[in-house]
C-alpha cells in the first residue's frame, strides 16, 4: 500500500524535471518564436495565387524580385495582427518590401481593413481555405517570414512584428540577404 502513494509524487517529479529542462534549453538565448520549418533553405511553394482584389494571378515570379522579402500571413479575425498592421505600415514606408497572405478570412472584411487602416503590402495573396498556409507549415496568424531575392526561405517568425522583433531578430537577417542581392 505504501508504494502505491509514492507514485504521484514520482510522476510530479519526473514531470517537473521534464519542465526544467526545457527552460534551461529556451534559456540559452534560442528564439522561441522562431518555428521549426522543413522549408528554411527551400524556395517558397510553387501554387498559383490568387491577388486578394481579384485583378492579378501571381505565380513564383513573385517570390524572386531579387531583393528580400518579407512575407506576413494576417487575417482580419485575428487581433495580434490588429497590433502589428501599423509597424508594417512604417515598415513599408522604410522601402520594406512586404507580401501579405490574407489566411482564412473573409476577402470583402480584409479589403475593407486595408482601406481603413492602410496598406503596406506590394501584393495581397488571397488563402480563403488556408491551403498555401498549410503548404508553409503555417500555424495561425500572424506568422512572418523572410525570402531572398531569389525566393528561398530564409527565416520563419510567430507573433507580431513590432519594433523590438525587427531591430533584434528580422532586420539582421534581412539587411544580411539584402547586402547579397
């Protein structure tokens, strides 16, 4: 009987030694809002796009300017992505160039949302089902990744884009693929 007691108690620990360790990992400095992705080094699916105001279909070409890109997967349901719309603006007015995936939304709903709040994005790709979302291995909205000139994925970010993610983690690598372009 008195060994069936120490059993939650071994599990706690084991479940808390599990939780130490991987803080120890995350405290070495690793950016815990950079995902894991098979396509870092890989160029961005090959699909035809759809332009969210209907008037341009896009294909790779998009991808190479030869310059970086930055690629921002919003939708108007998400409210993180309310909060990084106006440093995207900024970002924009700097000559960042930026592709916006409209991810599982309402196409009338986004385009209202860039007439009211701005629009930073050269191109609006529209993702009503999520399946070029699915083809990044993206989670949910916002995600954020960086493209080279030649439209190979560099970097793959979570979260909003604000002033501390760009100066300490985006705009390095983007500066870094801009001085190669």
């Amino acid at each position: 009987m008195k060994k069936k007691l120490y059993i939650p108690l071994i599990l706690f620990l084991a479940l808390a030694f599990a939780f130490f360790v991987q803080l120890q990992r995350n405290a070495g400095g690793e950016d815990i809002k950079a995902l894991e992705s098979a396509l870092i080094g890989k160029p961005v699916p090959t699909k035809p796009l759809q332009d969210l105001f209907g008037e341009t279909q896009y294909d790779q070409s998009l991808f190479q300017q030869g310059k970086p890109i930055l690629l921002n997967v919003w939708a108007t349901w998400c409210p993180t992505c309310y909060a990084e719309h106006q440093y995207l603006n900024q970002l924009a007015k700097q000559g960042i160039t930026i592709i916006g995936i409209d991810y599982k939304d309402d196409p009338k709903k986004a385009i209202k949302w860039l007439k009211d709040l701005d629009n930073p994005y050269q191109a609006v790709l529209l993702d009503e089902k999520g399946s070029f979302g699915l083809d990044l291995g993206v989670y949910g909205a916002p995600e954020t990744f960086i493209i080279d000139g030649k439209g190979i994925i560099h970097y793959r970010h979570t979260g909003d884009v604000n002033d501390r993610v760009w100066n300490e983690t985006l705009k390095p690598i983007y500066d870094k693929l801009a001085e190669g372009s």
